[in-house]
C-alpha cells in the first residue's frame, strides 16, 4: 500500500452519525401539556396528536397510523396482527439477510425461524417473484421485507405475492419515512408499513416507531398487540407485548414535526453537498444517497473488499468515521450464524462494500470535504 499524509490526525474526529433532535426549548410547551395532563402513556392526547398529524403528512386516513415504543416494537406489534404467532406448520419467516438485526430479532420473538433470503443486487431488496418459486414456501408463514437504507417497499408486487401464495407480508420500512412521504401511493396501503424513529432515523423522536396501515381491523389489532392484549377492556385476549409509545416520547414527536420542513432541507442539503464534491472530484457515480434512500444515510460503494479496505484506511487516517450499517449480514451476527439460508452471494458481496459516511443535519461543507478527499485516495490508488 502507498504511503500516506498521517499530518492529518490534527483534525478533530468526523462521528458517522450525529443526530439532532429538537432542543430543550422547543419541547417545552408539549411537557407543559404532559404537566397538565398528567396523562404519560397509555395512548394519551400526544399520542393521539402525533398518529393524527403524522396520517395527514402521509396522506393517508384517520386511524391507519398506530404509534409505538420503537421501530422493533412497531415491526412486532404488526407481525402478531397481521400473521399471529408462529404456527408449527408454518412457522418459517422469510427474511432478507441484508438488512439490520432488529428485523430477524422482532421476527423470532414472534416465534418464527428467520429463514434469510438473498437480496436483489439492484434494488437490494426482496424479489417477490423470485422467492414466489421458493421451495421452502409451503413451510412459511410469514414473509417481511425490508426497506433497505429507508428505501421504500412498494405495496403492489407484495399484494401480489400475498394474493398468490396466502402467506401474510409485514414491511420493515424502518427508515424509510421520507422516501415515503415523498410518494406515499406507491408506497403505503393495507400491508403494514413498520417505520423506526430513532435518532438515527431522518425523523427521530429518540426512540419510537409506528405502523401504517389502511385495514382498520389490522390498525386496531396493532394497538391490542402493542398494549398487553387489551382493547376495549382489560381482558388479554391475544399474544402481546407492551410496545406502546410514551406520552414524553410523542412530545418529541410533535416538536420535530413542527420543525421536519427545515430538518428535512438541511438533510437534503447536505446531501447536495456530497454529491457537488465527488462530482468534481469524478467519484459520484460510487455515491448513493436521497432521494434513492434515506438522507441519513449518505453511501460510498466500494468496488470490493480489497477497495473497501483500503478506503476505510484512509478515512481512518483522517479520523473520519464510517459504518457498515448492516454489517456483513445478518447471518454473520453471533446469534444468528446457525439460521437457516438459502445462497446469499448479493448480500455477501454488498455488505462490506457499502460504507455508510458521516450524516448530520448540520455537517459543514468543511466537513463533507473532508470526507471527500479521505475518499478521492482510492482513484490515486487506482491510477497508480
Ligand atoms: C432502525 C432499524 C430498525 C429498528 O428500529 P428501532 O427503532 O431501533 O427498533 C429495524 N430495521 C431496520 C432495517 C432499521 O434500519
């Protein structure tokens, strides 16, 4: 390997991710509200608020939006509505292996055997026509796609697939909030929708999640699992969890909703910015970012892992921290290394060459510049 400048360790470190929520002063007329209330969960007035405005900005109708504790909780309370707990006949769950722990984690504690999938080297999805010929299918009760990096899942190829085989469809659409917003048609309908709102996510309320879905009879199913069985009395009448959203977390929700226009103009902006740099610096056709998927996640494609390493060097060199957002795989995470899998050669050779770079709503021009140059070492190695 080439020499290389170590004079730049003076700079202070570049954090992949720094999130930035609603300050303190903006919370507070929604804590003075809780203050009033003296109501803090149980699908209180802010729970209630944030489900109804966060319906109108995705343009879909009262009530299709079920507010949770997490994006996990979100994924769980929807797997249990839409498909149950696993039944013994059926209680494979095909998964993608490209995707982030939480999807395998919510699909087991729902009883199912994560059976991992490979992923469309394009889309970097599921393939529904792909796995329609699976021959494991007769095994599965349940299958969950994932929206990779926030992009969306469309609904029609999956209601498709549901309609020809009988098998439940639950989205893991974690981040996928803005691509979504963006096109909710295309992209919302009566297959749950299962969104994250952690602070990594473009909107973030620290922890928290929601489902969306247009079948009210699965909407109100979500809200029974997602609060201990109980719907209308306090007799548990299905598998549950307690995932529902606090009335504190819902005031953050609000807060950053009133704020989003701006947060998400920022993102966006940032990500302009990316793609002017490596642009000039002829490396933006290696960039993925919004509005392909999410603008939290700005994306540099490695070529290969030997490039992928070398690129990772330099940016360490320069204290730039990156991440491999979804490792190398679910199948590579100590835990999971036994399921069950069919050939994952995409996800094998996708995972350690998407690096995940520096995001934050307020990163400098200075900043990304930084990370532009850390990256720009790669063509003088190819040069050379
Ligand atoms: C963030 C994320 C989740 C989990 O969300 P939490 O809110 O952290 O529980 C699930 N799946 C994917 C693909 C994610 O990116």
């Amino acid at each position: 390997m080439s020499a290389r400048k170590v004079s730049a360790t003076k700079h202070p470190p570049i954090p992949v991710l720094r999130p930035l929520l609603p300050a303190a002063e903006r919370l507070l007329p929604y804590l003075r509200a809780i203050d009033a209330s003296r109501v803090y969960s149980n699908h209180g007035p802010l729970v209630t608020e944030l489900a109804r405005r966060l319906a109108a900005v995705l343009k879909q109708p009262e009530g299709s939006i079920v507010c949770a504790a997490s994006g996990t909780a979100a994924l769980t309370g929807a797997i249990l509505a839409a498909a149950g707990r696993a039944k013994p006949s059926s209680a494979l769950c095909i998964v993608p292996a490209f995707t982030f722990v939480a999807t395998a984690s919510a699909v087991e504690q729902c009883g199912y055997h994560p059976y991992l999938a490979d992923v469309d080297s394009d889309s970097w999805m599921l393939d529904p026509r792909q796995l329609a010929a699976d021959p494991k299918l007769d095994q599965v009760g349940l299958v969950v796609p994932v929206a990779p990096f926030g992009r969306a899942v469309p609904q029609e190829p999956w209601r498709a697939f549901r309609r020809a085989t009988g098998i439940p469809v639950v989205i893991d659409g974690a981040a996928s909030f803005e691509v979504i917003e963006a096109r909710p048609g295309r992209f919302l309908g009566d297959i749950p929708v299962a969104l994250s709102f952690h602070a990594t996510k473009s909107f973030a309320t620290g922890e928290g999640g929601a489902v969306v879905t247009t079948d009210c009879d699965v909407a109100s199913r979500i809200m029974q699992a997602l609060n201990f069985g109980f719907l209308s009395s306090r007799d548990s009448e299905v598998p549950s969890i307690n995932g529902k959203m606090s009335e504190f977390h819902a005031a953050v929700g609000l807060a950053e909703l009133d704020h989003w226009p701006a947060k998400r103009a920022a993102l966006h902006a940032v990500i302009a910015c990316y793609r002017r740099l490596l642009d000039a610096a002829g490396l933006v056709h290696r960039f993925v970012g919004w509005p392909d998927i999410a603008s939290c996640y700005p994306l540099f494609r490695c070529l290969d892992p030997a490039e992928a390493s070398r690129v990772q060097q330099s940016l360490d060199n320069d204290r730039v921290d990156f991440r491999l957002w979804y490792g190398s795989g679910v199948h590579r995470q100590s835990y999971f290394r036994e399921l069950a899998h069919g050939d994952l050669a995409v996800t094998d050779r996708l995972g350690p060459c998407l690096l995940g770079l520096p995001s934050a709503p307020d990163l400098s021009e200075g900043a990304v510049a930084r990370v532009v140059a850390a990256l720009a070492t790669v063509k003088a190695d190819v040069a050379a």
